[in-house]
C-alpha cells in the first residue's frame, strides 16, 4: 500500500510544498505573483483557495496553492 507521509513530499513527483508570499493578483483574480523566501518568484493558480490579498502566505505546489498559511494585508 502507498502511504503518504508528511516530511517526505508528494508521493506522485516527490516535491515539497513550498511557502510564498502573495505580491500581487490579475484581475480575474484567478492567479498571483507570488515569492517565495529565496526571492524566486512564480505565477500560482489561487482557485483551490479562493480569494487572495497581497502580503497572504500560501503553501504552493506544482503552481498550484493548496492552502492559506497566512492572512495579507487589506487594500494592499
């Protein structure tokens, strides 16, 4: 049986989610630039997670996020 365990990354490509701060979103609000703490930036889809605001923390995985880590500032 294949099991899943946290620390060892996506059993599918074996890569790790990785966090990354919001910095900005298009206007259909369907992707944000966002930066990861190295300063790599990288285009993310946001659907799973819904609506984003700069300076939100996300936790990204294959350009995709997967879950909020963090709330952003309002407005920004």
């Amino acid at each position: 049986a294949v099991v899943c365990e946290a620390g060892h990354g996506c059993i599918t490509c074996s890569d790790r989610g990785v966090p990354m701060r919001v910095l900005s979103i298009d206007a259909a609000g369907e992707l944000a630039e966002c930066e990861d703490g190295a300063g790599r930036r990288e285009v993310v889809m946001t659907g799973v997670v819904g609506d984003v605001v700069a300076g939100d923390v996300l936790l990204v995985h294959a350009g995709t996020a997967l879950l909020r880590l963090g709330a952003g500032e309002e407005g920004a």
